[in-house]
C-alpha cells in the first residue's frame, strides 16, 4: 500500500526465450532469436562440390539495445562453381545501434564466391514518454496548455485525500485546483454540463451507488436516481436537459429534474455483455455506449440499433463523441501489442475495427484509458500503470508523434477525466 509520506512528497501537486541450430549442408540460415539484444543465425555453410549457394542470415532480433546481425553462409568450396556467400542479415533495431552483419566467405574454387553483403545497422528509436519530473514539466506542456482555454476546467475523481476517493477541479495550467467532495464516501466519474455550472457523478453516500447532480459554485449536491441495482457512469446531453447513465445490463437517460426516466438499450447480461459508458452525439438524435468489445448506438427511443467499432476479442470500452460529432474516441488493446490499452479515433458515422482507426496516444507500456474530448484537437485520458495500477490525469494533443503532459502526481489515483471550456 502506498504510504501518506510519499503521497505528501509531490508538494507541488497540493499547492497549485536465446539459442540456434547448426547450419545444414544446404545452406539453411539459422533461427532469429529475439529478446534483449539476442544474436541470429549464422547463415548455412555451402555445399562440398562447390555448386551449392551459402544460406542468408537470419535477421537479428529487436530489442532495446540493437541485435547483432546474422554472418553470411560460408561458400561452398570445391572444383566446381563457387557457392556465393550469403547475405548478412540486417542488425535489430532498437534505441542503440546494432552491428552491421559479416560478409559471406567467397569460394575457394577458380572462381570465387561473391561476398554477402554487411547488414544494415539498426535505427535509434525515441524513447518512451518520461515519468519522472513533476506535473506540469514534460515537453509537451508549453505548447498543449498554450493551444487550451485558459479559463477551462477539468475536473476528476482522485484517492488523494487520504485514499478516500472525491471529486477535484483544476485549470489546464494546474492552476486554482479545488477539492469538490470530502467524506469517506466514493465520489466519482464527474462529467460536466454544457455550460460548466454543474457536474454529474457517482455517489455511494447512501450505501448503492446512484448518480447526484451538484451546483458547481455551491458545491451542493442532489441524488437524482434511485435504482436498487445502482447507477453509474453518467454523461450530459449538448443542450443540457437530459443525462445518461448504466445500470445493471442497461443504459437509460433521465432529466435534470429527476424526471422522464427512460431505457434506452438493454445489453444480455449485467457482466461483459451488459451495456456501459452511454455518451449522446453531438446533435442529440442517439446514445452511444460499450459492450467489452464493440461500441454501438442507437436512436434515443430504441430504434436504428448500429454498430460503430467492434473486434471480436480486444476490449473496446468508454466511447466519447467529439465536439463537432465527427469523430469518436475510445479505448482499446491491439493484442499483438500485448493488449496494452490505447487511445483510438475513427469518423463516428462509419463502421469501424479496432486497430484500423488513428491511435491518439503512444504505446508507452502504459493503459490509456477512459477519453474525454478537450478540443476537437485535444483529448483528456487516464495513464495507468500497469504494475501499481495507479492513474494520472493526461492530455495530449492529437496529432502523430505527440507525447502526453500529465496534470497529476504519480503517487495518487486519479482518474474519470472531464473537460470544460467557457
């Protein structure tokens, strides 16, 4: 368990598998092998009679530190032609350089075997987004709070009081930070209402979670569901009248007021198959929410059930229309990148599949998670880590190449991110 000590540290947060197998007499190459910096395959030794070509070497395997490339296969020696030497294979990649591959030996008859060719070095990669120093100080914070409204907000749920989870509001600049809710109770998963002066979230002050509306000047908060299976996980429509929420396998959108509750979809289970996270388009005509591994909508009375993003095992989860209703941003794991979660966007109106939309974020080694729109050129996320499960606040920009700027200390849980802009 993570101490108070190192919590209270960040101040400043408060204040504002490696082998081969032996060449074969046909000039086989040998295996790659892959791993931090392991070495490939010599390439085969030619044929005795002279007329067998030398094998071509395997490539070398990736890693941080560059591989070391395969030698070329040995020429075949004897009366006849000369085997011709192998190629070397091409140095791995990675954030050092890997060593060019040996020339193939030429043949010893009279004529000679030509020479494999040196393998390429392999090309410095960037390394991954820095954790360490404060929020506020990556690279890219200049420029991303410069490009942001300075008098927006966004607001968050966080274990930094005491690991007791509540609700905070902070500038872009991490400026005028506010805790919203105190109390031992779980505040979470605020979101904004169109014009800034109110924020839906989850409550479990009276024992089930159920969704609450509060006055953001007053800070007064009012419960506004009363589902015996709870309710979480709410959103506001654009004009501000209606809110959508889940519970159990459904999600449903209910007024300000307390009134007009209605289901809007119904998913098969209250587990993976259930319906979660509905989010309304931006001209108010659909709903749109999850179901682990597609993201769907449909018409606010029932109707015209579509689907949007689908892959039938990665997870496809927490869907957020953006301001102008073209797009739509999500999260979701590429397996052959070891079902790291990122952020992806594809044009709300088509049918699309994970991994073929724009990834938003980079793949760090860490879960991206939970999007929330802070400009059509902006988005907000959780960064999580995957060995202490622990989140911070992120936005970056979205464009290719972009690094994140964290707006949260590392040592807290913070995470549900909204935005606001005046």
């Amino acid at each position: 368990m993570r101490s108070t000590l190192a919590r209270w540290g960040f101040v400043a947060w408060t204040i504002a598998a490696c082998g081969t197998h032996p060449p074969t007499d046909a000039g086989d190459a040998g295996p790659t092998t892959s791993g931090s910096g392991g070495v490939s395959g010599s390439g085969g030794i030619g044929g005795t009679d002279g007329t067998t070509t030398g094998g071509t070497g395997a490539t070398a395997g990736s890693s941080s530190s560059g591989g070391s490339a395969g030698s070329g296969g040995d020429a075949g020696s004897g009366t006849g032609r000369a085997g011709s030497g192998g190629s070397a294979g091409s140095a791995g990649s990675g954030t050092g350089k890997g060593s060019g591959g040996n020339a193939g030996s030429g043949g010893t008859s009279s004529t000679g075997g030509s020479s494999g060719s040196g393998g390429a070095a392999g090309s410095a990669q960037p390394p991954p987004a820095e954790d360490a120093g404060p929020p506020g100080t990556q690279p890219s914070c200049a420029s991303l709070v410069g490009m942001l409204n300075a008098q927006g907000w966004i607001a968050f749920d966080s274990d930094h009081d005491n690991f007791h989870r509540n609700l905070y509001r902070m500038h872009p600049d991490r400026s005028e930070l506010t805790q919203l809710t105190t109390g031992l109770n779980s505040d979470r998963e605020p979101f904004f209402s169109p014009d800034g002066k109110q924020l839906s979230f989850t409550s479990d002050v009276g024992g089930q979670p159920q969704i609450f509306l509060m006055d953001v000047a007053t800070r007064v908060p009012v419960k506004l569901t009363n589902r015996p299976e709870g309710a979480d996980e709410s959103s506001f429509s654009r004009d501000g009248q209606w809110i959508a929420f889940h519970s159990g396998a459904s999600v449903y959108i209910i007024k300000i007021d307390g009134t007009g509750e209605k289901l809007v979809a119904t998913g098969l289970a209250p587990g993976g198959n259930a319906y979660h996270w509905p989010a309304f388009s931006a001209d108010g005509t659909e709903l749109v929410f999850d179901r682990y591994n597609e993201i769907d909508a449909t018409q606010l009375d029932g109707t015209g059930f579509r689907y949007v993003v689908g892959n039938t095992t990665a997870q496809i989860k927490s869907p957020a229309v953006s301001p102008d209703g073209a797009d739509i941003a999500y999260q979701g794991g590429c397996f052959p990148e070891g079902g790291i979660l990122s952020i992806w966007t594809s044009l709300f109106a088509n049918q699309t599949q994970l991994c073929m939309g724009r990834r938003v974020t980079p793949p760090d080694g860490r879960d991206a998670k939970n999007p929330a729109w802070v400009t059509s050129a902006a988005i907000a996320y959780e960064r999580v880590d995957r060995v202490n499960n622990l989140a911070t606040i992120a936005i970056i920009a979205r464009v290719a190449g972009s690094s994140p700027c964290f707006l949260t200390s590392a040592a807290d849980d913070s995470r549900n991110p909204t935005w606001f802009s005046p």
